[in-house]
C-alpha cells in the first residue's frame, strides 16, 4: 500500500498516515493480510477502531473491565490496566499475554508497547489472523468482520451497530482505492 491509498482510505490521518505507513504494511505482510478484500476490510477495520490512526489507548477508563474473567482480568486493576490498545485495541490481560507471546514483547509487564506504531500495527495483525477474519473479508463479509471485532456477532444489526455507517465508509473507500 502506498501513502496516497491509506491517505484516501484515512482521509483524516494527515502526517499519522506516514508514521504508520510502514508498520501497516509489514504487519499485514507478516500475518497474511494480503489480498485485496482482507486488506480493504481490515484497513477498515483499523480506521474506525483507531479514529484514523487517532488513538492507539481507549478512550474509557477500563473501569468496565474490572475482574472479567472472560477477558483474563483477575486481579485488582486489571480492566484499567490491560484496556483497549493498539489499532484495533487489544483489551485484557489474557489477550495481552497471547499477544505478547507472539509477538515476542512482555505486554503483562509494558502494555504501553502496544501504544507504539510497530506495536499497534502488529497486534491488530495478530487480532486479524487469531479471531481468522480473513475468511470473513475474502468472501466479501465486511458485516461479519465488524461483528467478530466490536459489534457483537448477531446480536445487533447493521443499521443500529456500533458504527456501522462509519466502518461502511472506510470499507468503501478501501476498496475503491487498493
């Protein structure tokens, strides 16, 4: 992907697109994001979760993740501690150590690395790959994709979801230009 693509997919991104840049590539290389559907979507993806490169921490405080067991948040701090980072914002101390695992970086012990453009990039990449969200963009599944990352897999439509209007114009774009 070259800086005028992500620049008409990230319209808003402006000098955040060529930070980036490089470390979206290499991510996308490096887990198999390299189709044209996969790329679009998860392009996509990234530039709704993130506010076009916008934030690599969420914006809430983590205080809703507090002592979920679902997420590997077990002890006092947790939810605040391991809430959404990166691109496509990891959330929670077990996915932080699945990440880091793979990734080769102690998240338990940093978790701001997933706050670094590499990082974020990477982590996202390994979200994709982990949750197989290839097989949803290759089929042209762009509803499903959304629902396995942040909507909820059929428990809301597409007209009512978190964002959905928002994702649809990025994934759009995305496909226009790549």
């Amino acid at each position: 992907m070259r800086i005028e693509q992500l620049n008409q997919i990230m319209p808003t991104a402006g000098k955040r697109a060529a930070l980036f840049l490089n470390a979206l590539n290499s991510a996308m290389a490096e887990f198999g994001i390299t189709g044209k559907l996969n790329q679009a979507a998860f392009l996509a993806t990234l530039a709704h979760e993130s506010g076009q490169l916008r934030y690599m921490l969420e914006l809430a405080d983590g205080t809703a993740y507090e002592m979920r067991k679902d997420l590997g948040n077990t002890w006092p701090g947790d939810g605040v501690r391991f809430k959404g980072r990166g691109v496509i914002q990891i959330t929670g101390r077990a996915n932080y150590a699945a990440c880091g695992a793979v990734l080769g970086l102690d998240l338990i012990s940093n978790p701001e690395l997933l706050e670094i453009p590499e990082n974020a990039c990477r982590s996202a990449a390994w979200f994709w790959e982990v949750n197989k969200l290839n097989r949803w963009a290759d089929a042209g599944d762009f509803d499903g994709v959304s629902d396995v990352v942040n909507r909820g897999r059929k428990t809301a439509t597409a007209s009512d979801s978190n964002g959905w209007a928002d994702r649809l114009a990025f994934y759009t774009a995305a496909l226009k230009v790549l």
